[in-house]
C-alpha cells in the first residue's frame, strides 16, 4: 500500500492520545498548561507519526502574536456580571480587564463588555447575540457571586473563565493560585516565629475561590511543627464580636481574604503589627503599608487571552470533557503589618 503524503495534523495526534487538539498544540510548546507527562506522551507520538509543523498556521501565530502587526480579527466577548456603576470598586476584575484587553488589541481583537442581569442580558440571549454577531471567543470574568449560566450554546464559542466564581459549566480557566498564595504565607510566618494564626474572612468571599485559603491554611498547620494550631474561621464583619473572639483565641497573627480585614481588626483595638500581625492575601491597588501576596492581575488578563486565542486557533469550542486550568502565583509583598522576627519583639517589650 502507498504511504499517504497527507500532513498530520494536530486533530489526528489527538486521536490518537486522547486528548483535545489544544493540548496537543500546547504539548507540542510544552506550555505549562500540560503536566509533563502528558507532554512527554504527545510529543513522542508526533514523532512516531511523522508530524512537522504546518508551516501556514506557524506563520499565523507569529502574525497574531505580533512579530507583525496584527490586522482586525474581530471582536471577543468579556461576561461580566458586575454593574457599569460599579466598575471602579471592581478592584481585581478592572486591572484584568486593562491587561486582557491590551493582549487582545496585540492580537488583532477587540475585547467588548457585555453585562449579565438586571442591566444586561440573560446568558441564553448572550448566546443568541454572539451567533449573530459572529462573536467565536469569551473570556467569562471574575464574577461577584458563584453562578451558574444556564440557556447559553456553548457548543458555538470558545470560551475561558477567570478566577473560580463560575460553577457551571465547569470551563478551561486562568485564575490566580489561591492555595499557593495561602501556604506560602504561612511558611513566612512560622519563618518568622509566629504560631497562632488565625483566618479572618466572610463566609462568601472564601466560597467565590472555593475555600482554597481556608484549605492552604488548614494544610500549612497540619505540616507544622509542634505547638502549631489550626487556624480559626469566622465570618461576621462586626467588631464587637471579632474582638471576643480575639480574647479567646489569643492569636499572634491574623491572615485575611477580606480588603477590609485590616480596618476591622484596627476597629477592635487591636496594635498591629505590635500586639498583632497581620496578612493579606490578596492585595489590591496602590496600598503598600500590608503585609500580604499581591496577585498577577495583569498576568492573569493576558494569559486568559493567549489561552482563549489558541483554543479559537485550533476550533476548540463549547465545554470541554476534561477540563483546562493556568494557575499563576502571586508576588510577595514586604509591607509594615508584620515583624520580621516574633521572639525578638518579645525581647524588646
């Protein structure tokens, strides 16, 4: 039987491994997006097969990543469901937003809001207008509440969601690495001589990232050594209470997922950091007083186009089988609600 000349093509090696075209598009890049022993597989059944790069689709990622300047693709949908009169609180939906959509502009798209509820649309229109626009790509955004979008045909996008707020479907998605940023602060604090750590965040922002702070600090003291106590969990935003709580507990240092953990703490009295620490793990805007990790916002916007880009390049579309996820960790931030050294404070009062 005659060899057939026909170029191999990135579908047939997913045939092949079984897995999506996009991840075989990313094995082939040993992106980090695949675990190395799935890549190792693909790129040696590439091999096997005789696959070389199409030249054609090689050029046109270099176009589209701007090795030349990128002409109009058209636009990409951002699903937001946070109010335009709400915008400027929207602290870490708005920097990723900037961020996705100056990679979408190097791309040649244009990355266009469209508003979920009461003053936007239900997802099952959304779905509609994209088709009728010839919208093929959406990046869902971080979401305000934990939702389920329902009524939308998936089936005819493209589409990658940011942060852990979208339950269902469940999509390929970049969000920052909640339960690195976690144990990673408390392996500074026990460096440092803290001990009694507790967690202080509403019960509704620990649901949106699914207890991933709450689980990283459980994990950290459970690895910890002798004398190390598990951290506590309270959800009421009222100081009378935060402060009975504090008399009881005794904790040298609070760590908190809540912007204004620092202010509720300073309500109850409290001397931070000389009589208590303090650590947050997500830091927003121009305050460099805190103590805390200072997520990859930017990062995090432009990953999610990049990621969205290549699922449109390769006509992955709909919600897929297995899912997809880029976690990207945070930046230390060395501010002034934490002493470098527990036992040396102690000395010194």
């Amino acid at each position: 039987m005659a060899k057939s000349n026909r170029r191999i093509t990135l579908k047939d090696i997913a045939a092949a491994t079984g897995v999506s075209p996009m991840t075989v598009s990313y094995a082939l890049r040993n992106h980090p997006a695949v675990n190395a022993e799935t890549g190792r597989r693909v790129r040696e059944v590439a091999e096997s097969m005789g696959y070389t790069p199409d030249p054609a689709l090689s050029a046109l990622v270099a176009y589209r990543s701007g090795k030349r300047p990128a002409a109009s693709h058209g636009n990409l949908a951002w699903i937001t469901d946070t109010p335009e009169s709400r915008r400027k609180f929207a602290y870490f939906e708005e920097p990723v937003f900037r961020a996705a959509s100056e990679q979408a502009g190097r791309l040649g798209y244009k990355l266009e809001i469209f508003r979920l509820g009461p003053e936007g649309y239900k997802a099952a229109r959304l779905g509609r207008l994209f088709h009728n626009r010839g919208i093929q790509g959406a990046l869902i955004a971080p979401l305000n509440h934990p939702r389920v979008l329902e009524g939308m045909n998936w089936e005819r996008i493209s589409a990658v969601s940011i942060g852990r707020s979208l339950r269902h479907p469940r999509l390929d998605h970049v969000t920052a690495d909640h339960f690195e940023a976690g144990y990673r602060i408390c392996a500074i604090l026990r460096e440092r001589g803290y001990r009694r750590i507790a967690f202080l965040s509403p019960s509704r922002t620990d649901d949106r990232v699914q207890h991933r702070f709450y689980a990283s600090i459980r994990a950290a003291a459970l690895d910890g050594e002798r004398g190390w106590v598990p951290p506590f969990l309270i959800g009421e935003n009222d100081a009378e209470v935060l402060a009975r709580f504090l008399k009881k507990q005794r904790p040298d240092v609070v760590v908190s997922d809540d912007p204004a953990g620092l202010d509720l703490l300073r309500a109850t009295g409290c001397d931070i950091p000389g009589e208590l620490g303090f650590v947050a793990t997500r830091i927003f805007g121009d305050d460099r007083t805190i103590s805390g990790i200072r997520p990859a916002m930017a990062e995090i916007g432009e990953r999610a186009i990049s990621f969205l880009h290549m699922k449109m390049l390769v006509a992955e579309r709909g919600v897929p089988d297995r899912v997809a996820g880029i976690v990207i960790q945070g930046h230390w931030q060395e501010g002034e609600t934490l002493v470098t050294d527990v036992q040396e404070k102690g000395a010194r009062h």
